[in-house]
C-alpha cells in the first residue's frame, strides 16, 4: 500500500469515527422533532387578534388568524413549555386556550434506547427541549358574539354605537346614557 493510498484510508476513517461521534452524542428527539413545534391557529371568523403568552406571561407572538405559530417545546433543562393564546375580535367574546407541554414517548424514551443514548437522554434532548410535545397543536375555535351578551353583577360593556345594526342596538338592555 502506497502512503498516498494510507492517507486516503486515514481520511474515510476519520470522517466515518466524526460522524460516529456525532450521531452517538445527539439525542434522538433532537434528532426527529426538534427544538421546537407548529402550532396552527385558526377561527371562525376569520382575522381575528392572536396573542401567545409564555409562562412568564411575556408575549412570545402576535399574529392574525389563521396564522401557523412556532413555539419553543422547552422551557429549561427537564421543564416542557407552557403557553396561552389569547384569540380577540372585535364584536365577539375573546377566547383563551392553554398549551401544555408533554413527554414526547416515542422520539425521546424509546428512540434514545436505540440512537441517542444516555448522552440524548439525559442531556441533549432536555437541554433543547425536544423531548417535549406540544398540545393541542391545532386551535380551531368558533367565536361567539360578544353583542347582546348579558353581563353579570358588576360587569359593564360598551359597545360602540356604529359597531352594531340599528336593529340589535335596540334590543340591548341597556341603560341609555344621553
């Protein structure tokens, strides 16, 4: 064997062992899901304001339906992300939904048995969140409208006079102010 044909040899070797260790040391959800997931907004009617809050109650996101939303799976090291989403139309009652996070069963436990090891399951994957899945991952929601509405104790609304018909104005129980 010639040293040119060793130095080839050497070379596939070393780029066989590189990616070895690279697969070795990745988590297997890293891997297949990701650090982050696609959650899908959508209302009737449509256009209507969507706000994402994370724990921390910081707003990670504001867009308008429908709208695809991507959210961090993770919140820190073994913590799963935790988010409200606020929905607002003007002439209809806001609506709020929780996403929870949950282990991902499949990727992370059964796929770090085989792929990631105790290096994916113990540090990758919780470090990038990916051991964590979004739900629900789809909203679809029916907003009511908020005219009419009967406000309990205490609660007053307004509504503006040119935001309802002639006709629904005049069934509000309202007390007229002039």
């Amino acid at each position: 064997m010639t040293e040119r044909m060793r130095k080839a040899v050497w070379r596939r070797v070393g780029v066989v062992a590189a990616c070895g260790v690279i697969f070795v040391l990745s988590g297997c959800a890293s891997i297949v899901s990701g650090a982050s997931q696609d959650v899908v907004v959508r209302t009737s009617p449509e256009n209507a304001r969507v706000t994402v809050y994370d724990s921390a109650q910081m707003v990670v996101l504001n867009a308008t339906t429908p709208t695809r939303v991507t959210l961090d799976r993770g919140d820190g090291f073994f913590r799963g992300a935790r988010y409200r989403i606020e929905i607002e139309k003007d002439g209809y009652r806001p609506h709020s939904v929780s996403i929870t996070s949950s282990i991902n069963a499949g990727w992370y436990l059964l796929g770090n048995i085989v792929v990631g090891g105790w290096i994916g399951w113990l540090i990758v994957d919780p470090i990038t969140g990916a051991m964590w899945t979004l739900r629900p991952d789809t909203v679809s929601t029916e907003l009511a409208e908020a005219v009419g509405a009967k406000p309990s104790d205490g609660e007053i609304f307004v509504v503006l006079r040119s935001a309802v018909s002639d006709e629904t104005f005049a069934a509000l129980p309202l007390e007229r102010v002039q």
